[in-house]
C-alpha cells in the first residue's frame, strides 16, 4: 500500500494548534455547515451506516446500524452518550484525541448528535484524564460563543448542549450500560438487556453510547464522503455471512516491550508483526517477542508465531483472541514469564469486577488466588484445569453474566493456560519439588 | 392461552405475566433463585436461575438459544420452552453454587439459618458437597451494629442485593449499600445511618443465607425445633398474616406470611417484636376470687359457677345493669359466645366495646429519606392497634343494634347504674394501657366486677374476680382486620398454667359441655350471624375470607 496519509492525526501530527480558529482554518466544521446545509439527519445516518464504520470502541458494533435502534418518532428527549472512559490497559487513543484535537471530537460529536436528534450530549471522561477535561472543556466554550453549540446551531432549527461528566475511576463505566448507570449517579452495575439503551438508556430514554473515535470518524466520512471511507481497510470475507467488513483508519496504540511505544494511525488490517516492527521500532533490547495483547487485555493473547495475524475486526477471533477490542498492542518479550502477565491479568479484573454477577464476582476473585498461588510455586496442575474452566464458563456469552467484562476476564487466561501451557506445568514441576505445596494442602 | 413447556411437560400459564421461574413453579418444577423475590425490582444477578430457553414455532420444531438464561429476566410466552434438566443448565447452576461458596463460610453449626437457609438446599439439591478451592476465604469483619434489631454477618453474605433493594424499593429511606467491589463487595449503612426504620426486620426474611439476622431471635433457637403454625399479628388492625414459630410453650419468633388479600409479603417491627408479653412471667396464671382483699385462686369449675350464679342475680335484679365489656382482641367466636352468655341472662342485658387502642396515624413506607411518605403506598401499620374491632362490632351489632363505648359504661358506673361487669380484656401490656386509673377508679362503684385478663392491670387491682386470660397465640378463631378480611388463628403454644382459653371459659359459663372447638363455634355463629355467613365453612383459607362489608 503506498503510503498512508494520517487522517484522524492529521493535524495532531504536524503540531497544529487544538483551539477552534486554526481548526477552522485547517477545514473544521465544513462537514457540520455541510450537513446541516445540505442533509437531512436521516442523510446522515444513511451516509455512516453505508460506509460501514463499526464502533471503535471494543465491540466493533455497526455504528450507523446502532443509530437506527432508536425509535421513529419519539418525541424526546433523545441522549447521546460519549464514552470516553478509555480503560482498557494500554489504550491512549481517545486521549491523544481528545487532548490534542479536541475540535475533531466535538464536531463528530455534533454531527451525530444531529443524526440521532439527540439534544444532549454528555460526554463521559474517565476521572485520570484531567488535561482532556480542561482541554475538552474549553474547546466546548468556544463553540458556545461561536453559534456551534447551544440553541439554533450556525442559524439552523438545530440544538444541542454538551456536558462533560468526569467519571470515578472504574474499569466497568466504560461498559454501556454501566457508564449509563453512573452517569445517572448510581453504582455503575451494568443493567439488564433488554430494554436496550436505544430503547431506554439514560434516565429512562432512548441512548445512543458511542465511543470516541467513532465519532471522530464520522467528521470525516461526511467531509471526504462514504467512497473514501471504504476506500480503505477490509472488505467482509465472503464466506463469513456475519462479517460486517473492516473499513477506514483505526489509531493503533502500541506499548510493552516496544522500542517506541507510539499511537499511530493506519488502515485497517495491518499485521500485528508490521505494527510491531515498522511503527513501533522492534522489541526492545534487541531480544524477541514471547506474545502480545492484540486490542486491550481482555481480547485475549497472541503468541509470536501469530502475529502475521491481520488487525482488523475479524483477524484476531481467528487465532483465539476474542476479537480487535481497542486495537491497542501491548508486547511482551520473552524474557517475560507467563506466570507474571497471568497473575497481572486476574488482578487487574479481580479489582475492576463490578461485583454484580456471582460468576464473575467470584470467577474474578478465585482465578486471582489461584494465580497469586502458582506465582508463589504453590500450584498444582489441576489448578491449570479450573483455571481454564472459570475462563470457559464466565461471561455474557456461555450466558452466565449480564455484561462482557467477565467475557474479558476469562478470555486472557484462558489463552495464556492453552497457548503456553508447557511453561506453566513447567513452572509448576519446577515449583513442586520444594516442600512449599504442602503447606496448603496441595497433595 | 399460552402454553410453556417445562422439562417437555405443557403447562398452561393462561395470560398471567410470569418469569420463567414462575412458569416452572406452575408445573411443579423449582428453578432456584437467591436475588429474584416477587416483591422486588429484577436485577438478574445472582445467576443461580440459569435454565435453557427456547421456542416451540407452530409447526413443533423447537429451536433452543444457543446459551443460559436467566430465568427471572426472561418472561414466559406462547410456545417457550424452559429445560432445566439439561447439561447446560446443571452446569450452569452448579458452578453458580460453587462460585457462591467459594468465599461462604462453612459455620452453619452456629448459624441462626440454618435448616431455613437457600445455600443449603440449593446446595443439597442442585450442588456438590465439595469445593475444589484450596485458598483462604475472604473474611470481611461482621457488623454487629446494623440497626437495632438487625446484625450483618458480613462473611456469609452472597450479594444477592435483597436487603437493599428492599430499603429503597418497600421501605424507601435507602439505608443500606453496596460498599467495594468485586469478590470485596459487602452490605452497609451510612456511617450514622443504621437500619432503623419500621419495617427493617424483614431483610432477615429476605436475606436467603444468614448474613442478615435478627438480634430478637439470635442463638435463641435452632428453626428445626421449632413448631410453625399459621397465625394472624394481633398488633394492628392491618392483620398481617404470620407464620407463628413456638416450641415448648414459648413462642420465639413471629414471621409474614405472604397474603395478596391483607399485607403482602412483609410486616412491621412492632408486630414482629410485640409478641414478648405472651411469654411474660407477669402474666395470670390461675383463676382467683377476692377474698378480704387478697386474690385467692379456686379450680376453674368453682369460679365458673360463681360468677355465673352473680350474673345471674345481678340480672334478675335489673337486666341493663348487668354489662358485658369485649376487647377487640377476642376472636369472633368468644365474643360470640361471651355475648350469648350476657344477652341470656336478660334480654336488657348490655354489651359494649371496650377501649379500642388508637396510636398516631396511619404509617405508610415506601418513605423517602426524609421520612415523608410516598405514592404509591406498599406497606401500612395502622393507628388501630388491635387486631378485631371489626369483628367484635360485627357480635355488637348483631345482638344489639348499637355500639356501647367503654366510655360509656365507664360513666354509668360512676352513676351507680351498673351492678355486675364482666371485662373481656386480654390486651397486650402498651405503654398506654387499656384503662386508665380514673376509669378505673370509677369502675370501683361496681359491686362486681369480673377482670378477664393477661396482665395486672388498675382494674385487676380491685376486681373481685380475676381470671387469667389465653393470648392469641394460645387460641384458635377469627380476626377480622381493617378491610373486612376474616383470618383463622391458630394456636402455636399451649397455655401455660391454669389457664384455658376464653372460648372455653365462657362455655363453662354457658354451662355448655366439651370443648371450645373454634371451627365448630365459628359455623354455629355463621348460621346465626348474617355478617359472618360466608364463614360457614369449616376452613377460612391461608388467605382468609373477604366478608361482604358494610361501613366499618
């Protein structure tokens, strides 16, 4: 492919000024005068949803399929949701967004909010990022004094208010349903489907929640028009019925064992091994990768001899990851031992399960244990067994819990305990012959 | 019409609304449930009723989702197709539990619910009698302090969130929480908060393992001792129906039974905790005559014939003063006979109601967190504290026409106009009491007066016959509460003592023979009775029977 022209790092890679004069001077806020002008909300919806953009955010849901859940005629009030509660270990796309081109994100913002006829919007920001807030905050105070937010937007029968909310820290607001729930200033336990937030959502009324990127991207096909969206990326595989396809720029973040850990943008479908080697300089220390995490931790484990894996929605599901999620790499070399990244996985999503759903509550809690005993050399080979099962048989998919954390928690540990189980039993025979295991009764 | 298949078996739920765990209960199949209570908000977390769902279409394929369900999130239609027996499903249920007992301790030896605890018989039932963790347990600190009449056994809680969603959902003042996260999630208050609004109890009903426990029956007794009947709660006129759980002639706790027709699912603190008098060491124990001033007791049958042979004196003399007095704490069935006992002595012979106990106004929750009540209204403690009045007024009217108020009798007294009084009393001891020392002092004139009673009271103290009276919960009848709903009580502990139930002392006294048999009384009064014809029945029901009410 000749070479990519960074769409969404555009102006964030020549250093261009964040503020609202030199992002109109850049071509700001043309699509907003040009879908307020020329397109009806329906247009808009129409134009996104043929483009194909799936949602940036983890789940790679069709966005403009997820706009049109919303019911026809509802007479209001409509919510948008923004979620950039970007938790997810090692991702720092949303943030670079956010922070340096905050305008890019709040003209997709107001475009879809024009799409969906919401008249508010809240963007909802995990609490750590206090420069986004300040950044994104007075962004939102030019537009109100320039006619972009607020009542009758640049002349036309079109109104919209923005709310930045901080969140307080929790890895389960960035689920939908529980962002909803603490936007609402509740515990954020993710609710109970159906009713769907298109359906009731934010106090009680229809909800879109898109993520940051998403509507980042939306400026853009309605600036440069659906053509050039899909123009790149992949197209669905003809076999898979279900594939929706992979088009347009993903940013991808790449971290760990990485000579330049980098956020960069690039079309859809580029191997893991490319991403590594071309944009993040190689592992370092000039010693080899053991594995990566191909899109935040909960998508799972690549080994090394998987990342010629293309990243796109549907490459990493078939290496037994559960799918592209964030799209933010993290390496590990082979120095690293896989007792480490597993007893680092169960602890972050031991202490991020919200506490709801038994399964996960204790699935969470019970792997956490397991994994801190093993580290100790206190692990049997049965326990690679349960360890295995819990990763099985917790999450919305066998249908054991209400939201996809638990998905997220089972999915790395099961790939690590099936990907590198000779290191694990390994580390176990190694641990076995000090008299350690019969402290807790492990024979 | 809707037909659910259960297990394969058709059962036809008709148009009700109902959850798979409902549906399943209608063909006798038990999905068990921790977080799901029919009273409360579905929140599908405990994800213990786990089943396999699918559709049977028109043409009898059925297609099968392809993954566990809830059963208290999914609701029941045409053609649904519930497995419960499946792989799936057991899976699913069995590793629920082992999750659920990987952090519960295994202290059920000292635990106050055990043999009444959902682990246990979910576990016995659906679990494995071994955990294939071998780490420590989580052991968060109790909280002894609560409220003051729950404690939290934090360590056996399984965040089944009843308790909280009870406080705001029924309760409305919101007091307990989830604090922490994940396996570190635990029940609390507001620091300063406690759980003390007057329904707080019944989060230890609804607590399904025993983390929630009432301080009242704490190590009191082991449940599998104890002797259940069914019961009414005779603190206010709401009449929540109860379960009565006594053993050895003590009762140790009071329960709510569920009634659609009188409260619901729950009841009130002061019913729940008012019980305590029944088991007083004050209470008359042995029927007593006053002899130069000192109460001396004499058997049963000596005593019924002398104050019969009084009354009758008395009556002959001048039947209007001769005056019955009934509590409405008696069952219809011995106001019914207390009443053919006066009316026979003379036709003029007078009934009156005696003081009906009136504290503050009607209470109703849900409250919010300033304690104002809101719409709309699931829970009432009524400012009529007494459990009959209804029914007692229903004998009044019946044998004659008019209401006599105590006050009443209290001013003839005083007037020398009544010469033999027979006070039916048997109320519970209340800061307020029944009769004040100025009526009492009134009463005095009366040359005799017939104290039928529990506890010493301003009367006792002069009375010339004092007889022990039996608590509701050593007798059989009737009640009949606010909304005209009539409820068979029955007898969880025997009288101790000398003592016998009223029904059976005022059929001494109507020289009637064998024994007061509720049931029986109660058909005899049906016939004679109009108000209470729908009662002629042998059996009222777990619900009890609405009567057709007139102005009450």
């Amino acid at each position: 492919m000749a070479e990519f022209e960074p769409v969404l790092l555009r102006r964030i890679a020549k250093k261009a000024s964040p503020w609202l004069e030199a992002y109109r001077a850049d071509g700001g806020y043309r699509a907003l005068q040009k879908a307020l002008d020329e397109m009806s909300p329906g247009q808009v919806v129409d134009a996104v949803k043929a483009s194909g953009l799936r949602g940036r955010g983890g789940a790679g849901f069709p966005t403009g399929l997820k706009w049109t859940f919303l019911p026809k005629d509802h007479p209001g009030p409509i919510y948008m949701c923004i979620n950039a509660d970007e938790s997810e270990p090692c991702t720092f796309n949303n943030r670079i967004l956010m922070e340096e081109d905050p305008h890019q994100v709040l003209e997709g913002i107001i475009l879809s909010c024009y799409a969906t006829r919401a008249a508010t919007a809240y963007l909802y920001l995990r609490y750590e990022y206090g420069r986004g807030y300040r950044v994104l905050q007075q962004a939102i105070d030019e537009l109100y004094n320039n006619n972009l937010l607020g009542r009758n937007i640049l002349g036309k029968d079109f109104h919209l208010d923005i709310f930045l909310h901080r969140g307080a820290g929790a890895y389960i607001c960035g689920e939908e349903t529980g962002l909803i729930e603490s936007l609402e200033g509740k515990r954020a336990w993710p609710r109970i489907k159906p009713p769907f937030p298109a359906v009731e959502g934010a106090f009680r009324k229809p909800t879109v929640v898109n993520n940051i990127e998403t509507v980042a991207c939306v400026t853009h096909i309605i600036d440069r028009g659906v053509e050039w969206f899909k123009s790149m990326g992949v197209p669905p595989d003809p076999k898979n019925p279900r594939d929706a396809g992979s088009y347009g720029p993903k940013l991808y973040c790449i971290s760990g064992h990485v000579n330049n850990p980098c956020c960069v943008e690039l079309p859809m479908g580029i191997t893991l091994r490319d991403l590594v080697d071309k944009h993040g300089g190689g592992v370092w220390k000039g010693r080899k990768a053991k594995g990566a995490i191909p899109g935040g931790i909960s998508m799972g484990i690549m080994t090394e001899a998987e990342f010629d894996t293309p990243l796109d929605f549907a490459g990493p599901g078939k290496v037994g990851c559960l799918g592209l999620g964030t799209a933010a790499v993290t390496v590990f070399d082979e120095e690293t031992s896989i007792v480490d990244v597993l007893h680092n996985i169960c602890r972050f999503f031991s202490h991020e399960s919200c506490g709801q759903c038994t399964p996960c509550r204790e699935g969470t809690g019970w792997m956490l244990k397991i994994a801190e005993r093993l580290r100790r050399g206190q692990g049997r080979l049965e326990d690679l067994k349960i360890l295995e099962e819990v990763g099985d048989k917790i999450g919305i998919m066998p249908g054991t819990t209400i939201c996809g954390l638990a998905d997220g928690a089972g999915w790395p540990v099961k790939n690590a305990i099936r990907k590198f189980r000779p290191e694990f039993e390994q580390y176990i025979r190694s641990a076995e012959k000090s008299s350690l295991l019969e402290l807790v009764g492990g024979h | 019409m809707a037909t659910v298949y259960v297990n394969d078996k058709p059962v036809d739920i008709g148009n009700e609304k109902l959850n798979l765990i409902q549906a399943a209960q209608k063909a006798g199949v038990l999905i068990p449930h921790y977080c799901w209570h029919p009273a409360l908000t579905v929140v599908a977390s405990c994800r213990m009723c786990l089943v396999e769902v699918g559709e049977r279409k028109p043409d009898g394929t059925v297609v099968m989702q392809p993954k566990v369900v809830p059963g208290c999130q999914t609701p029941a239609k045409d053609g649904t197709v519930i497995q419960t027996l499946t792989s799936r499903a057991v899976d699913a249920q069995h590793q629920t539990l082992e999750d659920i007992l990987l952090n519960h301790p295994l202290d059920c030896p000292v635990c106050d619910k055990a043999g009444e605890c959902m682990l246990q018989d979910y576990t016995y039932q659906f679990g494995s009698a071994k955990s294939r963790m071998i780490d420590e347990k989580n052991t968060p600190p109790n909280k002894p302090y609560i409220g003051d009449n729950v404690t939290l056994f934090t360590d056996r809680c399984i965040m089944c969130s009843r308790c909280v969603r009870f406080t705001r959902e029924v309760a409305g003042t919101a007091e307990l929480q989830i604090v922490n996260r994940g396996h570190h999630s635990e029940i609390d208050i507001f620091p300063g908060e406690p759980l003390n609004n007057k329904l707080s109890t019944n989060v230890v009903d609804l607590c399904p393992v025993g983390a929630l426990c009432s301080k009242d029956f704490l190590y009191k007794h082991r449940v599998w001792n104890l002797k259940t009947k069914e019961s009414v709660c005779p603190d206010c006129s709401t009449g929540c129906s109860i379960h009565l759980d006594g053993n050895k002639n003590i009762v140790y706790r009071l329960r709510p039974r569920y009634n659609p027709q009188a409260q619901g699912h729950f009841m009130c603190d002061d019913g729940r905790l008012g019980y305590h008098y029944v088991n007083s060491i004050e209470r008359f124990l042995r029927p007593t005559v006053r002899r130069e001033g000192k109460l001396t007791p004499l058997p049963w049958t000596e005593i019924a014939s002398l104050v019969r042979r009084g009354f009758q004196s008395a009556a002959q003399k001048d039947g209007t003063s001769t005056v019955g007095v009934l509590s409405p704490f008696l069952t219809c069935e011995e106001a019914y006979l207390l009443a053919k006992f006066i009316k026979g002595l003379s036709p003029q012979a007078r009934l009156a109601l005696d003081s009906v106990p009136i504290v503050g106004e009607d209470d109703t929750y849900p409250k919010d967190r300033r304690g104002r009540p809101t719409e709309p209204v699931k829970f009432t403690i009524r400012a009529e504290k007494c459990p009959n009045r209804r029914g007692v007024e229903a004998i009044l009217r019946h044998f004659q026409g008019e209401i006599i108020s105590f006050e009443q009798v209290v001013r003839d007294a005083v007037e020398g106009r009544v010469q033999a009084l027979y006070l039916a009393a048997g109320y519970p001891p209340r800061p307020s009491g029944w009769v004040s020392d100025t009526q009492a002092q009134g009463l005095q004139r009366v040359p005799l007066v017939v104290c039928h009673d529990l506890l010493p009271s301003p009367v006792s103290n002069f009375a010339h016959y004092v007889l022990p009276g039996a608590a509701w919960a050593e007798k059989d009848g009737t009640f009949v509460n606010h909304a005209g709903l009539a409820q068979a009580i029955h007898w969880g502990i025997t009288p101790t003592g000398e003592v016998r139930t009223d029904g059976q002392v005022f059929f001494d006294l109507l020289e009637r023979r064998g024994l007061a048999h509720a049931p029986t009384v109660r058909k005899e009064m049906a016939a004679e009775v109009p108000y209470f014809a729908a009662l002629a029945g042998s059996d009222l029901g777990e619900y009890g029977i609405l009567l057709e009410s007139s102005q009450g």
